[in-house]
C-alpha cells in the first residue's frame, strides 16, 4: 500500500491540475505519515476524517472521525489503517452522496499502456446527506458500500449506470463532457 500511495504523490507532484479532487492520504503505519497526520489535524481541528481498515471489506471498520482521540489504536490496529481527509461537501445526486466504480485494466507501465471500460457503475448512499456531526455515524448517509445500503429500505435505487449519470449531469445543468 505504501508502494502505492508514493507512486501517487510522484504523479500529483508532476500533474498536480489532475489531482486537485483526491483528498491527502496518510498511511498510520508508517511513522512519518502518522506524525504529518497529526500535525495536519492540529492545523485543522475541524477537519473531518475518513478512517479505513486496510484489509477489510464490506465497509467493515470504516468510520468518520471529528478527531485524532477517535483514531483506533489498539495493539497492532493503528498499523492496518489509512486515513484521509473526508470531504464533507460533496458533489450530490438529488441530495444523495455517491462514488464511481471505473474499470480499467493495466497491462504494460513502461510504456504505460491503460484500458478503461467504456461504462462505470454509481454507488449511492440510501439516506439523504448530511454534513451535521450528528449524522457521522449513520453509514447509509456517508458510506456508499452497497452492503450496507442494501439493507436500508429507504430507497431502490442505489446503483446507477454511466447513462443515468448522465441524464442526471443534463438535468442539473452540468457538462459530463
């Protein structure tokens, strides 16, 4: 995990117009990651936080954080974290938060050779969003993993394809171009 995150910091460093929407990461296992991470949250006491197990799934373990005395640090848990910014104004679909999922394939990196699906699929939360502290533990307002919204019968539509995207895009006034 770490291999990846510097190989992302090298591209944002020489790309930095193309990485102005991904959120500072920091990978709590590694000591120089931890300390800048504390640093930042001292500089931004008001910041929200993203914080993610980095071998689970289902959106086991994921949980927004108003500080750093929520920060999980039970023996040997604080190494299997990264956190990272949460971005508390997102861009919404009828009021509801939502992610992408974008296939693509890697075949060759030098020369980078890249294969990315023509369609992508839409996550959306099943509760309506909302940046108020109170709601930060409601996983079905901040959380877009289906296995926890499937569960919440607040709404049937929680995946979108790209074209229902897309008419979404039109209707609000927005290029998808």
């Amino acid at each position: 995990q770490r291999q990846f995150l510097a190989q992302h910091e090298q591209i944002e460093v020489e790309v930095p117009q193309d990485f102005d929407i991904s959120p500072k990461s920091y990978l709590l296992s590694v000591p120089a990651d931890y300390k800048e991470f504390l640093a930042e949250q001292q500089r931004s006491p008001s910041n929200l936080w993203i914080c993610k197990p980095l071998n689970e799934n289902n959106a086991k373990g994921i949980r927004i954080l108003q500080s750093t005395t929520n920060v999980p640090n039970r023996k040997g848990v604080l190494n299997s974290y990264i956190i990272s910014d949460y971005i508390d104004n997102p861009h919404l679909i009828n009021g509801y938060k939502y992610d992408f999922r974008i296939f693509v394939l890697v075949t060759s990196f030098n020369p980078l050779k890249v294969y990315i699906y023509n369609e992508a699929f839409i996550r959306i939360c099943s509760e309506k969003y909302s940046n108020d502290r109170e709601t930060l533990n409601n996983k079905c307002t901040h959380i877009t993993n289906n296995s926890i919204n499937w569960k919440n019968r607040h709404t049937n539509e929680i995946n979108w394809d790209l074209s229902q995207y897309r008419e979404e895009c039109t209707k609000q006034g927005i290029s998808f171009e």
